[in-house]
C-alpha cells in the first residue's frame, strides 16, 4: 500500500569541507542538493511511494541542477521558476572526535523565500495527495514563504489531506523574528495531524519545562500538551540522542499518540559517516508507517531504523529502498 505524499519546501545547495577538515581549510567543497521537505521526499520514493515536491526555484543552471537531482531520486517535482533569483545555499563544516558540525546558512533572498504565494494552485497540487509534508523552516524564511505555507496548510484541510509538520527549529534563520518563532510554530503545529517536535520544541511552543526526570515520561507529557493544544494534533513523533562524540552516539526515537507512547530501542551509532539530514530519514520512516497502517510499535522502530541507516551515507538524501532498511541486522557483512 503506498500513498501520494507532497513536501512543500525549500531546495537548497550543499557544499560540504571534506571530513576532517574545516571549510576553505582546502580549495574544495563537496556539492549535493538537499532540503529538510526534498530530504523526506527522497526517502519516501524509496519507499515506493508517489513522492511529489513543490517547491520554487531561479531560472539557471543550479535550478535546472535541482531539478535532476530529485527526478534521479524518483520524485515529481513541482517548481515555480523566479528569473532573476537565486539557489539557497548551505556550507557544511563536518564534526570530528568532541568537535561539532558547524552549518552556516546563505538562503536570504532565495527564489523559495521571494516566491509570491499566490503562484502556488495548492488544490490542484494537492489533488490525489494523501498527505502533505511541511515544516517550520519554511515559516522562519520570511512573511512570503509563510504565507504560502499557510495557503499550503489551508488548502490541504479544505481537501481532506493529513498534514504532516515539522518544527525543526533554527534559531539561525529567524533572525529579528526569534519572538514570533514560538507563537508561529504553535500556530502551525494545531494544524497538523502529525507534529514532530520533541521536549525542547513542546516546552517552547507551551511554556512549559519538560526536560527534567524520566526523558520518556518527560516526552511523552510534552506530547500530551501539545494534544491539549488542539484536537486535529493525533500523533508526536521526535529522536533523542545522547552525544558522545561527532562519530558515537545513542539514538532512541519515540511516538505518541492519543491512545499511548513507544519508544523505540536507542541505537548505538559508531563511526558516524554524516549525522545532517538524519532527522528528515526518520520523519520519512513516521509517514511511511501511518501510510502503510503499520503499528505505532512497528512504526517508530522502522522510523529509527531509516534514521540509523542514514548516519551511514554522506549527503542529505536517505538513498535507501524498504529492502536496504530491513538488512540492517545484517551486522555490516557484505550481501551477495
């Protein structure tokens, strides 16, 4: 069983130091196209499913770039084409030993950001769609991109489309809006049917503290607020990870929903190839599990499972098939 799934979302550009090294340390970055909405699209056309991507971008060749990238990935890309703009860009500066990954933003004036709302015919878009993919970084882009992200949202509750939204959380891109982020986020999140935010999210967008004792417990009264906050809210699903180092570290994944809490088993990562698009592999995991009418016990397992496998892979993409996730267990030997 697969579904029509659309992202409505931001295209960016990735350049990434080599690993083991900072940025411009040497005259070459490492180029790939990416996405936080692109990222979970890609991984649920790997999935099977009718992954759609709308999105707006410049009329040149990086544009045109974009557009091959996701096509290549199996997903069918709906973009408004701004002349005169611009790619996002993101630079990438991979962690090693106790050093983080440092990621610097250059997505101002962006053909996404400066797209006018009124260009998107989202019923049209949506027609067919089972669910649409959003998230908060679209909102922190500016006035025009969250008006169009709330078209977005609109339309696909006029058309009976679940929504899907992420919090995801940048300090960096709201800039002089870091007062409105909690009260947009908010806003956003009781329109959605599943939110992913986990207790740092929820203590923001509620007021509430919910960092202290049993981090299960801890997750699981923060989803319950959230519940609280609106009746459309049927399900939080957020990662917690314990850092050790750039390279080891502990995974564990949770899902709430209005009948209980699963808590996947943590994960111990070790020799982290690229931690940065991992959240958009396990938020792909969620989706696909809701769609296919997977248990919520089965769905958060399959979910950090994708999660685990994209550590392992450089890049934002989750270039992985059902098959590859469930070879996990594998134990790393080769399969012939």
């Amino acid at each position: 069983m697969t579904g029509r799934i659309v992202s409505f979302g931001e295209v960016l550009l990735r350049l990434a130091a080599l690993p083991g090294e900072v940025l411009f340390q040497q005259p070459r970055l490492e180029p790939s196209f990416c996405g936080a909405e692109a990222n979970v699209a890609v991984a649920l056309a790997g999935f099977g499913h009718d992954a759609r991507l709308v999105t707006a971008l410049p009329d040149n060749s990086l544009g045109q770039g974009a557009q091959q990238a996701l096509g290549a990935m199996g997903v069918t890309l709906v973009a408004q084409i701004v002349p005169d703009s611009r790619l996002g860009l993101y630079f990438l500066q991979p962690g090693a030993m106790r050093r983080p990954a440092h990621v610097a933003y250059d997505r101002a004036h962006s053909a996404f950001a400066c797209c006018d709302p009124a260009a998107y015919a989202w019923p049209a878009l949506l027609e067919g769609a089972d669910w649409l993919v959003v998230g908060g970084i679209t909102a922190a882009l500016g006035e025009r991109a969250l008006a169009a992200l709330r078209g977005a949202m609109a339309a696909a509750q006029a058309a009976g489309v679940k929504i899907a939204f992420d919090t995801n959380y940048r300090p960096s891109l709201w800039q002089a809006r870091e007062a409105q982020a909690a009260a947009i986020l908010r806003e956003l999140s009781c329109e959605a049917d599943l939110v992913f935010a986990g207790r740092r999210a929820a203590g923001m967008m509620t007021g509430t503290d919910f960092s202290s004792g049993d981090p299960d417990a801890g997750f699981h009264a923060a989803a319950e607020a959230l519940f609280a906050l609106s009746p459309r809210i049927r399900a939080v699903a957020a990662t917690r990870r314990e850092v050790h180092s750039s390279e080891r570290q502990d995974l564990t994944a949770l899902l709430a929903d209005r009948e209980g809490l699963s808590v996947s088993r943590t994960i111990a990562l070790a020799d982290i190839v690229d931690r940065v698009g991992t959240g958009d592999a396990f938020a792909a995991g969620v989706i696909h599990g809701l769609v296919t009418g997977m248990t919520r016990e089965a769905t958060i397992g399959f979910a950090a499972s994708c999660s685990e496998w994209a550590h392992s892979v450089a890049g934002d993409f989750l270039r992985a098939s059902l098959a590859d996730i469930a070879a996990l267990g594998g134990g790393g030997d080769v399969r012939r």
